[in-house]
C-alpha cells in the first residue's frame, strides 16, 4: 500500500502546477474579456489566448495527457492522470488548454479504443491535434433519462445509410466554434437484448437535418464558447460505416466510456473544491469582524476541517476508483466508480458554498468565481446519472456482495 | 392558543390568491418577455405589464398590505400580513404588483415610524402610491458588514447640510427606472455611544456626487429591473433635514425595521419553498423511470415529506416571531426573529436543491424557475445578517435566559 | 392565530412546574436508590417516594389531566394539555407521579371512549386511581410491525370465550409490580376488510397461558419498574365480554388511541430536549478550555443555536397538531401527526447527542441523566411507527394534496 | 500509488480472518455468558474462554501484532497492521485474545520506545506474555481534558520518590482482574515550559494511596472485565526511577503514544461499522414489509449505499494516516491523525444508529450488539480528543498550509 504518486505523475504534475501558475493563471482575465457569453451562440469565439496556450502546453508535452493505456504502455494509468486532472479544475478553461476537455476526451477514448481506421483518421486525428472539438448527445428533454432504457431516439439502418431521429438536449461542446463532429446515441433495435439495442453514431457537423435549437444554460451560464445544446435530429442520413463498432453495441460503448471520464469529471470536482477552500481560508484570515480575523471566529474553524476532511475523503476515494480501473478494469469497479461520482459533485458543492457564505455578497457575485464554480458542481450531480442512480446502484452491489458473505 | 388565522386575514389570502391566479401568474410570460435583464441597467425598463396590474390590484384594495399598524388598527398585524407575504413569494415580481417589494417596504416603514411631515409628504406619499421606487444603502464592500460597527461611509453635518462620502454595494433596487431616492447610512459621530454613532439619511436621485458604478449578479441574474448596485458616494450634499429623526439615530431605525422586513423575507421563501416543493411533487408525479414515476422511487417520499415538514414550521416559526412583534414588539423577539432568519432562507434553498435534483437537467436550466429560486434563497443566507451572525446572537440570548434558569 | 396558552392551561402550567420544582426533582435522588432496576423484573418494586407524591399530586389537582376531552368540556384539550405533557419531560418518572404514563394514557383512553360500563368499571376506574397500571400488546418480533397487515397474532372467537395465541414483544409497561391488565391486539377475521380484522382484548393479570418470557433493555437499560416485556399468550381464554367495543374493531380503535398519545410522546420529548439543552448550556457556562468558557468556543454558540430553533420548531409542529386533533379531530390531522413524530425524537436526540458532546466523559456515564435521554429519545424513532412510516404517509398525503392543486 | 495490501499483510489478514471465524465468533456467547457486567468490578473474572484462545493465537502467530517496527523491521508497518486492527474491531473482545487491545497497546509501546532496561523487564515482558494488563490514568473528572494544559494531578519529585496525588477518571482497564500496574500522568513542574511540565510514572497494583472509587457505565454498560475507572490518588510514592524517560517528558511521551493509538481505535471502529452495515443489509433482505423486504423500500438503498461509502473514505483516510506515520513521522502526520479521529467515531456512530433502525425494537435491545457497538462509537467522539478539539486543529494546520501558497 503506497500513498505516494509515481515519479512520471510527480514529474508532470509539477510541470503542468509550473504551466498552469506561470501561463494559464495569469492568462484567465484576458480570456474573460475576449469571452462573449451572450445566449446566442452564433456569435461565440474561441479567445485566441486559450489557442497560445494550447500550442505552448503542446510543446511542454502537457498534451493529451488524459489518453491512458496500460496495454502498451505509452499513456499515463489512470490514478497517473487523475492529479492532473485535479490540477486543470482549479480553472475553468484548462482542460482545454491541454486538450483534455470533456466531452472531447471521452470521445477520443471511444474513437481509440472502437473507432475504425476511418473513423480515427478522420475525426481522431484532428481530434488529438486540437484543431477541430466534439459533441455527445445522449439525454433527451422528454424522458428520465437517469434510465437508459427511457431512451427514444432512432438510429435506424436503412441500407448503406443510418437514418437518425429524436430529440437530445445537454449536448455539451456543441456551440463551440470549432465543433465539427458528434456522436449520437439511438436505438437501432428496440427488440433485441436490453445491452443490444442502441447504437452510437458520428455525425459530421454541419449535416442536413440536424438543428441547434439553443442552448440552455446552467444557473444563468452559457458556458461559452462550449456550451450545452438542444438539438433535433430529423430524418439524419450518415453512411452506416459511421457507426461505432457497429449497430447495438452503444451501450457497450457508454459503459466503457464513463469509467475514466468519471475519473475525470470528479478529480476535476475536487480541484474546484480545492480552490474554492483556498478562497475561504485566504477570506478568512483577511477579513476581520467583531474584532478578530473570520477564520477564528464561531464555528469556521470547523467548517474549514469538515472540508479539508470531505476533500481529503473525496480525493483518496477517486485515486482508489482509478486505480481499480487500471488493476481490476472498469466493469469490477462500477461500485467504486459510483461511489466517487456520488461524493465528489456534493463534496465540491458543500464546499464552494460555504466559501460563498465567507465572503457574504461577494460570494454570490461574479467578483470571485464561486457561483460559477458553483454551478459546475452542481450540475454533476445530474450529469452522468444523478445520485439517485449510482446510490441504487451501489446498494445493489453491497447486497451482492453481503448476501454472499456472512454477517 | 390558535392556529387559525384571522377573518381578516382569511378573506385577504382568498382575494389575493384568487388575483395570482388570475391575473398575476397568466402574465408572467409577459413580463418576462418585456425584461432586458442585461448587465447594462442604463437600458432596463418596467414592464408595462406590471403598471397595469399595480392599478388593478390597488382599485382591488390589495395595495400596501404590509403597512401594519397595530397602533392606530388601521393596518393589518404583522401575523396578519404573513401569509400574505408568503403568497407572493410564489412569483418573482407579484410583490411589486401589491406595492409590497423590498426594500420600499422597510424604506416606507421607516418614513412612516421617524419620517418628519416634510419628509413624509415628499417621499413617502410618492412610494404609497407606488409611483416612485426607493433604494436603501448600507452594506459595504470593503468590509465585514456582518458587524455594524464596522461601517466606514460617514455622513458628517457641516452647517445645514450633511456630507455623505463612502462605497455602499448591493444597494437593492438602485437599478429600477423609477428609483428616486435611497436612504444612506454612515458614521457621523464616530466617537459617540456604540448605538448613536450612526445617521440615516434620505438622498434624492439623482443627486451630484451620487455615482452607481455597476449592478452585481447573483448567480449570474442582475434581478432586472431593480437589480443590486454598487454606489459611491463622493462629498455628497444634501440639507441636514434629510435626516430621518435626526443625526445619530441610524442605528435605532435600522433595529427596529428589520423585525417586520425579516418577517417579510421569511415568509417570501416559505412562498418560494412551497412553490418548489409544487415543482417537485409534480415532477415526481410526472416523471418515470425504471417502470415506475419518481416518487414511488428511493428516497424521493422521504424528501418530500422532510420538505413538507420543514416548510411547515419555517411558517409557524416565522409567523410566532410576526405575532411576538405584534404582542410584545420587535425587541423582546429578537431572538425569534433572529431563529426565523436562519431557518427560512436555509429551508427554501434545501428544497428548491431537492426540487432541481429531481428535474434533472431541465432544473438548472431556465426552462423552470428553480436556479431562480436557488439564487433568491442563497442570497438571503446573507443579506440582513448572514446565518453565523443570527446563530450567535440566537445562542447569546439562549444563554442569558438560561442563566437565569436553573437547569 | 394566537400563540399564548390559554389561561386555564396558564394556570395548570405554572402550578405543575411548582410542584415538580418543590416535590418532584428533589425526590429524584430517593427514586433512584430505591429503584432495582436489574433485568429481573420480578423483584421490581414500586418507590415508596412515588406514592406518596401521587396522593399529593391528586390532592393538588393535578391528576388525570391527559384526559382530554372535547365533547362535553371537563377535560383539557390537547392543545392544553400539551405543555403539561412537556413539563413531565424533563423528569423520568414524574408523568407517573400525575398519572399521566403511557401507556395507562391511551389504555385509559381507548376504555373512556370504547369501553362497556363493565370494562370502565373493572379497568378503567382504578386506574385513574392510580392504584393499578397496564400494559398493551401490539409489536410482534417475528415482523415488521411497521406494517400493521403483518400481524400475526390472533384473537379467536369460541363461543362465549376469546382465544388469544401469539408472542408480543415491547409490551412497555408490563413488568410494573401494579400492573393488572393488558390490552392485546390480535388477528379475528383474517379473510375481512383491511381495517375490520383486528380485535382488542382485555386481559386480567394473571391469566393462565400469558407468560412474560422476559424484559428488554432498551440501551442496556430496563426501564424499572415498568419495563418492557417479551410475552407469549398460549391459548389464553377470555370471556368475549373483555373484547373492546367488539370482534373487527381494533384497528379502528388504534387508530384513535395514537393521534392524542403521539401528542403525549412528543411534548414529553421535547421535554428532554429542553432539558438536555439546559444541561448543555449549563456546562459550557461553567466548564473552560483554552481560557475561555465552553460557550465561547468553536462552533458551540451554533450547536446552541440550532438546538433552539430545532426544539421551538418541534413545539410548535406538535401544538399545531394537538390544536388539529381538537378542531378537526385525529382522521383530518394524519399527516400532522406523523410529522410531530418524525420531528420530536429526532430532535430530542440530536440536542441530547449534543449535549453528551459537551459533557466530555461524563456524557456517557451515569452521573448526568443523557445517556438515560438519549436512549428514551432513540426508542421513540422506532416505538409508534418508525420514521420511514411515518415519511411515507406524509409524503402520500402530500402528493395527495397537490395532486389536487394546480402546481 | 498503491491501494493493494503488502503480501505480509495480506496473509496475516487471512489467517487472523480466518481464526476469528473458526475460534472467536464460535466463542462469544460463552464470552458472555462467563461474564460478570455489574457494577461491582470486585466480582469481575476473566472468562476462561479468553485465556485459551489467547494460547492459541499465540500460537498461530496472531500476537502483539500491533507492535510496528519500523526501525528494525521486526515489526509490522502500521499500513500493515490498520487491517488488522479493523478485524479485530467486528467482535468485542478479539482484540484481547491477540493481545492487542487498548490501553495495553499504548502502554506497550510507551515501554518498548521509552522505558528503562528496568522498567521494560518488569512490566513490558508480562505485558507482551500477556499475563498482566495495565490501565492510563490521564484524563481527570475536574477540568476539561480536551485541553491538556488544565491537568490538576501532581507527580512531585521528592527525594528517591515520587509523589503522586490527584483524581482520574475514565482510567480504562483498571477493573481488569489481571491490572497489575498503571501508567499515571501528572503536572511534575508547573513553571516548566508548557511542553516539559508533565511526568508519567509506573504505579504498580496494588500500591497504599490508589483507590479505585468505581466503574464508570457507558450508556449502561461497564465494559466489564475491564472497565473504566475513576481512582484517586492520595499521596502515592513509587521510587523515582518508575517515571518513564524521566521527569517532564510526560507530554512528548503522550504526544508519540497516540499517533498508533488513534490508528488502532479508527481501524477498529471501521470494524464497527462494517459489522453494522453486514447486519443492517441482512435484516433488510431478511425482513419485509408491504409486502416487500426492507431492502426495496424507501430511502433504505440510500442508507446502504451512503454507508458504503462513508466506511471506504473513513477506512482510506486511515490507511492514509498510517502510511504517513510509516513515511513521515507521528510529528508530520498530526492533521491526517486528526482527520480520522473525526471521521472514524462519526461514521461509526452513523452506520450504527442506521443499522438500530432498520432492526426495529430489535435494534435498542441485547439481542443484536448494535447498542454496544453505538456506545462504542460514541465514547471516541470523546475519548482521546472530542471531536471538536480535532477539528480546530485541522483547521489550524490547514490554514498553516494555506497561508504559505497563494489561494
């Protein structure tokens, strides 16, 4: 048992702490200010700041870092990856400064791991190189989508073509500026085994019958200029070889996809949960009442240990997950994985509003960034199934477990 | 002991549900489509709906309901008006459709109990007709205004006049088109008793040296068209007679209108609760998943019935702290008070959390009013005292009556 | 809407807490040397100290006041009675001293309003006496008695005689010295309605075929001298006469018996809570660490705060309910009276918790009276229907409400 | 990063796993039945059951396992020995039939780090044989212990001697019927510097002046046969040459004492809960209700699965503190070892009390150890540091850490 990262995850985490202190940091105002965030996201551009830093990141070898692989061994394993992926939470945009923004990476690892040679040398390559972003559509407005069997759109083969329909919403990274490609994910085969019966398809953006309706925002955010998109699909024609590994296996897909990307989703999480602990401590020591500085007065001392504790708890739990997803693989750690997409979003919330509550209005305004921040865990607490879903899931496989232990 | 509240108060609910229902609620989608709500407050308008539905409701006799009196017996009691307060909590702007919106309310109060006839005729004869609006400026940004005597904006008689200098934020209502007075609160005797150090001083807008520098979001919403300004004042003149109840009684007038405004805002979001509470038990209706609606699932009854519960006595609370205002005014209930002001904003931002969660996406977005809400409740974990500071106070008068008691 | 006592209730108030100030808490300490409270409950004894406090407390008038009776006015109502329910709480044994114990309350209750001439002669008129006590038989180990249609106990009809069979665990009261009845519950008509299966029985001690097996410790105490006990009923042959209000009514009847009797449960909870919080208060007056009073630090002030308002807010929930059950009666108030006993315990416990905290080791020991109130407080999330039930109905009764109401 | 046990602890985990299940679980009921639990620990007896399991174990291998080495490595490591201790923690009296129950391990320790060639071949050796226990007396009735400085007992230096007066309690395992000897702590120098002022000092049993005034219940229970004392000490003399490491090292010596200590109680406590959680899942697939079994009802998969997940972060959090104490020292580790004492208890507590409910009456009686197990877990939120003392010093060392990196 061995608490200590590797030598290869120390050695990148300090050069990608050094970038992002020395680069990215002090970069995060000028890209504020190039930001439109307006609901129109015709209008949205990339800010050229964040395309600098990503040629720069790329020549420091702090690029598409997030595409582990321990079968040949030349990618990171993923409790490797995971501190650095903490590390690109600590600020919003990052992730895509070492281009490893969702959903981005989990369609990478779908085009590596199922892609056709095709299919990765056309939309993985540019995908790896940066030059071109994605989208994944998949929840749908007008059923729970919590349950995956709710699901109502169509991809249904109709000779060399798959013809698609249906409605999806939260299609994250759709209104950036240099999507150009997304994969869908319909039933093919609404009789056929429960795992069998979907299909995820690529989708070359623009394609006839595919319309951004607008994008929705998240307590008042965009999210430019990647944003969250509804969008219809209507009588979609794509050539059949753009299927993933072929009609009925989308579930299979998903489920390989959502391991590392909940890796990722969460130690980004306690990133935001770290700096938004940093933001209290630092209000707490410099903002003084009835005397004395915050931090010593009435109960914030302990509301700074419940977080250091929770964040602690949170982070350990993740590194855990990871690493049975190197060791065991991601379908013996789908309690573990559950565990963590349930802990960290509500950790990361618990935390980013008490640090609201130090600073009193500010915290709510956008002088500091813990509304924004705000946000981003709360909606993780519904994306990639709610709580709700992963503690019915995690009781499930406590019993398994316990009906075949002894008590 | 009874529950029940008055005839009086009984035929005012009916009548102004029934207005709710019929007038105020059809419009909203009116009114929402006539809000510029932008940063830019410059360019914000009342909407024309909103006028129209003021005229109604004051020819219905639902016009200044929160005016209690319970000196003359002309206006309602402070329990009397609680329910009141708590159905307009239900939508955004109904308060202003009744002339009930904070701050004009408090600001109206105040002007009524110390206001001299001048000051009364030129300023509150315009604010009970609702054809002016008002705003009110204490908080500071450079300081913890969670302790009063922190306060660095002075306001110092020179001759005839008085000058008032300092940077106030969160000035709600500023913003608002018809704004044309605020009240300031600065040192003027800084030497002086602890409690007669203070002035409140009434300031026509616009006034020279008077400089609204920008409105703050709360989570993102600018709260169009009244919105949250940051002001500086700089070497502000206006005559000595703009005081209310003369220098140095600030602080006096500020205890005494907060009892009924925290009623006002504690009963708003129980308003804000149950309509979330609405949200979500529809939803749960609505809505399935795995077979079967969202609340026949996990632990969905649970958090319905915890809602239900903690609605229920965040109002007997908030309505025994109206009635202890009533019986033996605000001083002797200001624990009572301070209890209400803990518990109502707490309560409301738990269930509109739970009532988001179970709307999935669809909650954080705007296609539901709940991130709304969210932000609604939050900020008033903050303004009017944040929780730290009530919870202390709650605890010092528990001790001191404890100590009188033998345990 | 008035939230004083009414006068009459005023007046029994402050005359029942001068009698336990002057006669009650200082017997206490006598109470307790004389009591055995081994697990063999045959060599229970009642302390003489309580009847001599009996005789003087019926002479001082205070005797029977559970009685509530609305119908023909000489009872208190339950909204009156309840704060004298919570002055019995801050004292083990003094609802006895008032002859005011569950479950003789609701045992003489369910015989005032369902019993023949016969039973109120033989059972009911001693004991308002107080000369003999009683117990009740419902909760089964074998089931989950949280479904009531789990019952699997019976009371048969065989001509003039009723057979009762079955094993009844937490029959609370029955290992009293004075203990001379029993009220069984048990199946009559399994194949009948839902509602009309159940018979209640009156059962004489001894009776030949009852065998009290043994008494259980609830947190390793016995709750001498009346305990809580294990017993099997064996072909027990009764005359039908002692069948309560007839064969297929007992579930009715037990319906009725828990609306008043729940009021009882949780006014003398939060009884326990007050008391506990005075011991808190008390403590951190009077201990210190780091040179400050326990008051002052840390988050204490909050868990003092927090006690208050939770405990005000208990109050309040439960005499709303109380005034519910007298204005609307028990049917109309289900839903209050399962919050009431959601609330009540779950507060009592957490301040209690609270209070063993601050108490360091002694918390825990026997010298203060907490781990005796903790238990008590914890037996009663369990006692009654458990909190799961209760939620359950109350969030039906909800959905129920709003299915009718327009969101 | 490494989540997987060295292969040295993985057999020793199987083997002990393995005798607990073959030889200790098989002998607790006649444990119990052996045992004298009055409060009368003169009639304590070690049940004969003990000493022949310890035979065993001691020869199996399973023997003063606690005992980490990391100089000579000899020893276990602590990450090695935490899993250990866990399995030690599911059943009560486990850890004394491997010799590694508390305050045994601590003293041990203290003696093997500290004490003189004299001192270790007096009381280590039988200790180690385990045919003699040992009790601490620290803790004092009089002040708040959680701050150490308030320590009132005297350990005056006289001569040749030693002079020992003061009053202790919650001095565990002094009613042990094998207790020969107890280490006491005592202010040696008042003016001494704040860390060199305490002495501890070897007190062999029996010695003229200690009087063992009683045994003190923890809710109820009196942990027979070893039991927690309060003794006084009235001017006891023992040659001076009984003070451990010599005079004034009392507090550096407590200080290394409880880094292992606090491992051992977290890692058992983690036992605890997981003892709780297998019985609170078995009784929810055992037991049903509206027609269902309790597993399917509810928020009850939301109590298992939280409680999952609760146990793994506490169990990481801990591994994690003993690795440091391996890697980094006692000194380095002191947040991490304050984490887990907040945790450990707090969980434990949790998953008890949910496990009670699910049991129904079941849950508060004898019949399942659940009450044992809450008391348990509730006397180390006290013991060894209250909670709160814990948390001020993690948010002490957090805002150390802060302040010196920029937010």
């Amino acid at each position: 048992m061995d608490f200590e990262h590797s030598p290869k995850a120390r050695a990148l985490i300090a050069r990608m702490r050094a970038f992002i202190d020395a680069r990215v940091r002090p970069a995060e105002a000028a890209y504020r200010a190039e930001l439109d965030n307006g609901p129109d996201w015709r209008n949205w551009r990339q800010p050229a700041v964040v395309e600098a830093l990503k040629r720069d990141a790329r020549e420091a070898g702090l690029w598409n870092l997030f595409l582990t692989d321990t079968q040949d061994g030349t990618g990171l394993s993923n409790v490797d990856y995971a501190p650095l992926a903490e590390l690109t939470g600590s600020i919003g945009f990052a992730a895509e400064v070492f281009n490893c923004s969702a959903p981005d990476t989990g369609n990478m690892e779908v085009l590596a791991r199922y892609g056709s040679a095709a299919q990765r040398e056309r939309w993985l390559a540019p995908l790896l190189d940066g030059t071109i972003r994605s989208a994944f559509c998949m929840t749908e407005p007008d059923v729970a989508s919590s349950d995956a069997t709710n699901m109502q759109a169509t991809a249904i083969v109709d000779g060399d073509a798959i013809v698609l329909n249906g409605r999806k919403w939260w299609s994250s990274g759709i209104g950036h500026p240099h999507c150009r490609v997304l994969i869908f994910m319909g039933l093919t085969d609404p009789a056929g085994e429960r795992h069998r019966r979907h299909s995820m398809v690529l989708v070359p953006l623009p394609t006839p019958g595919v319309t951004i309706e607008r994008m929705l925002p998240v307590f008042g955010d965009f999210d430019a200029p990647h944003g969250h998109g509804e969008v219809v699909f209507d009588n979609v024609r794509v050539p059949v070889d753009h299927v993933i590994a072929g009609p009925g296996r989308g579930f299979e897909i998903a489920q390989g996809r959502l391991g590392p990307g909940r890796i990722h989703h969460c130690m980004r999480l306690i990133g935001v949960a770290e700096h938004a602990l940093a933001l209290l401590c630092a209000r707490a020591r410099s903002r003084s009442a009835f005397g004395k500085p915050l931090a010593g007065l009435g109960g914030n001392a302990d509301i700074i240990a419940d977080a250091r504790i929770a964040i602690d708890q949170a982070r350990l739990l993740t590194l855990r997950a990871a690493w049975m997803i190197d060791t065991v693989g991601v379908h013996a750690a789908m309690s573990e994985i559950s565990q963590i997409k349930v802990v960290a979003p509500n950790v990361a919330q618990r935390v980013v509003d008490a640090a609201i509550q130090i600073h009193g209005g500010a915290g709510v305004s956008d002088d500091v960034p813990l509304a924004r921040l705000f946000a981003q865990a709360r909606v993780l607490r519904l994306a990639d199934g709610p709580d709700e879903v992963h503690r019915a899931m995690i009781a499930r496989f406590e019993q398994q477990r316990q009906a075949g232990a002894a008590p």
